[in-house]
C-alpha cells in the first residue's frame, strides 16, 4: 500500500517527458532515447536525459525480458529566467523532479534536483533506483544561479 501511495505521489510530482530523439545503435533494434523535460518546480530550466531502450531480440536473447539498462545521461540548460519555486526543497538529499520506470517492478530511471545553496547552483542527478544493486551508474548537470 505504501509503496502504491509512493508511485502515485511522484506521478503527480514528477515532470513528464517528451521524446525528442532516437539513435539506433545496431542491427537488432536497441536504441538510445533522448527526452526533454521541464523541471516542475523551477521556471526557465530544461533537462534532456538518454537512456537505453532494449529490442525485442536483446531481451529474448539475454533472458532479461523486464528490464532495461540503468546506463543514463542527463544535461540541463537555463531555457529562461531561473524562478525557484516555493515548494522547492534544500534538503540535501534532493528531490525527484522525473521518473520513469525501467523494469517491470523493482528499477526506475530518476532525475534528482539538490540545490546547492553555498555554490549558487542547482545539481540534476540522473541515476537508477534499483533494490538490488543500488545506483552505481549516473550522471550530473549543474546549472548557475545568479548571486543573490
């Protein structure tokens, strides 16, 4: 029940995305996914994320029909002028400003702002939230914010 409450409660915080590119990387149909999405709780930034996206044939092949690689890449640019909004959190664990699963249960791909309050800078983190082996692969983006 909790972990229910859990997935609808980022569903309707999380930004959501739109396909803006797709890079076939061979002969079988796996891809590499580029989104573009707007942090919703911070007016004038826009985050692009890759990720890796399975063919059929790769997930028959290697037996792993329910689950994608957690290799990601995030890169956020200032698209306007930077408004924080009023609900945005300084805790330093951050917040998830987009999620998207990449297995049928246990793996989501997740972008997580920290706002860097000494440096004047917002970090986006791309990493896999993952029970069993964690999220060892991931990426940053940092973007300037204005001195105060």
């Amino acid at each position: 029940m909790l972990r229910a409450l859990t997935a609808l409660c980022l569903l309707t915080t999380a930004a959501h995305a739109q396909e803006v590119g797709r890079v076939g990387v061979d002969w079988v149909g796996n891809d590499i996914v580029v989104e573009a999405f707007a942090d919703p709780e911070v007016q004038g930034v826009t985050c692009h994320i890759a990720y890796f996206d399975r063919s059929v044939y790769d997930r028959l092949s290697q037996g792993n029909w329910f689950e994608d690689p957690s290799y990601s890449a995030v890169d956020c640019v200032q698209s306007g002028p930077i408004v924080l909004g009023k609900g945005v959190s300084t805790a330093a664990k951050g917040e998830t400003v987009f999620s998207e699963r990449q297995s049928l249960i246990l793996k989501s791909l997740k972008v997580t702002r920290i706002v860097d309050s000494r440096n004047n800078a917002l970090i986006y983190l791309a990493h896999a939230s993952e029970l069993t082996e964690g999220s060892g692969k991931m990426s940053i983006s940092v973007i300037p914010l204005s001195a105060p």
